[in-house]
C-alpha cells in the first residue's frame, strides 16, 4: 500500500470526503467481459458452499408467518440447507460488530433515517420485531442474531453434511462443526468482515469445488486477488436470485485478466 503516493483523499473519495457511488456496480461486469458466465455448473469430486449469513438474514427478510426469532431461524436453516443440497460442506460466516470499527460512521448513515429498537435473543421464543429493518439497524441485534443463528445450525445439521459456523460467536475466533471431522484451525481469523473470511475458508480448504455465494463486488474482487493462494481446482462465485442464477468462474476471470488490474483502477481517475 505504501508504495504509492500519499494523497488528500483516497481515488474512490469525492471532494467532500464522501464516497463515490455507481463506480464499483460496473466493475463486474468490466472483469468478466469474454467470460461465459453460466446458470449452472456441475460438482464433480468433494465440494463446498460458503454463504454471507449476513448476506442470507437479508435475502430471507422477515419470513411469512415467523412470529418468535425461532421461526425465523428455521427458515435461516432451510435457505441454508436448500442451497447447499448438492455439497458436502456447508460454511456459514459471519460479520462482526465492533463499537470501534472504521465502518461505524458508514453503519450511522445508513440508519439515519430509521428507529433502531434494542431486541436481546436469550431464546427462541423471544418474539420477532414487526419492523425488520428497525431491528438489523443496531449492530448488538445483528451480533445477537449471528450467534443465535450460528448455534441453531450447528445443532440441527443433518448428519450427512459437514456444516461450519464462523464469526457469529462470542469469541471472534471460535468456530464450530458438526458432521465428519474436519480440521478448524487454520480457519480461526479476526477480521471483522465476512467478506475476508470467506477468503479465508476458500484458501484452507482442500476441496474440488468451493462456490462462494454471494452478490458483492468486493467478495468477486477479493477471491480474483487471491486465486495463487487457493488450492481447488474449481473455483467460483454464486450471484443472481434462484430463478437467475449466475456463476463467475474466478479462475477464468483471472487468467484473462492478463493485463493485471491497472485497467480497472482507472474508472476512478477523474
């Protein structure tokens, strides 16, 4: 990083220190331009699914009919088991939360305009919020909800998957796995962010397949960086909806990106 000239404000800040918008929406589209990008791809050999839980809480919303925070983790647990039907392992990461963190003024913005109301979880029979969205704006709700969610799969998995719950515990290292014995430990990080932990999953384990599932730029970039460090021979994102599914093949994406990634840090030079 400092190789690099320092400068008043990073490239993707405008002049008033606020952060440029409609630049990173385009960038997936650039680095995939040549790439067949299919709607579905076949698992041959042992495979993983690594899931956003994050990500997932939001997809799902606040489920028809789920009345307690119970209901709502069971349909948590049937997205996640519907999506990982077709593979062995199942990795469920999540976000922290951190009073301290560089991303607390951006996590104020985004809830400026909403009524944040306090909902601990000591059960599943505690009642669901009739406004969702005025839930998942305090970051406590969101950490009470990641444990909770993480401690619910991991006790109702199905014996015949490999399921591992990530970043959602107490202890920002811990995480836990039920099904054949798998090892953990060079798993454990301290990033606050799913979206490097699930770098993280994809670099230690020694599988054929390994999709990750989510519909952020920052992951597609993230794994594109780090494709020398990942061992599986098929690598991959899952974007789009269940009906519009898309897979980027970040391998292919990389090998065409031969050029390296100047071209893309040029959207940001005005």
């Amino acid at each position: 990083m400092l190789k690099y000239e320092l400068m008043p404000l990073p490239v993707l800040a405008e002049m008033n220190d606020s952060l440029r918008n409609g630049h990173k929406s385009v960038l997936a589209d650039l680095i995939t331009s040549g790439i067949n990008c299919l709607s579905e791809i076949e698992l041959q050999g042992s495979s993983g699914l690594l899931i956003d839980g994050l990500a997932l809480v939001s997809a799902i919303q606040r489920p028809s009919g789920a009345q307690t925070f119970g209901d709502f983790a069971e349909s948590f647990q049937a997205a996640v088991l519907q999506a990982g039907s077709r593979y062995q392992q199942i990795h469920v990461i999540f976000d922290r939360y951190r009073g301290d963190s560089i991303k607390s003024g951006t996590r104020e913005r985004h809830i400026k305009f909403t009524r944040p109301i306090r909902r601990a979880i000591e059960d599943g029979s505690v009642s669901l919020l009739h406004s969702w969205p005025n839930f998942l704006a305090l970051p406590d709700n969101k950490s009470d909800l990641a444990r909770f969610l993480s401690e619910h799969i991991i006790v109702n998995a199905p014996p015949d998957k490999v399921v591992v719950a990530a970043g959602g515990f107490v202890d920002e290292r811990e995480m836990q796995s039920l099904g054949r014995a798998i090892d953990l430990s060079a798993l454990k990080a301290t990033h606050e962010e799913a979206d490097t932990r699930l770098r993280v999953h994809c670099v230690n384990r020694s599988l054929d397949n390994v999709v990750v599932s989510g519909r952020d730029t920052d992951v597609l970039l993230l794994l594109i960086t780090h494709v020398p460090h990942i061992s599986c021979p098929n690598l991959y994102m899952m974007s789009g909806t269940a009906t519009k599914r898309k897979y980027f093949n970040i391998r292919a994406i990389y090998e065409n990106l031969s050029a390296g990634f100047y071209p893309l840090f040029c959207l940001f030079i005005p």
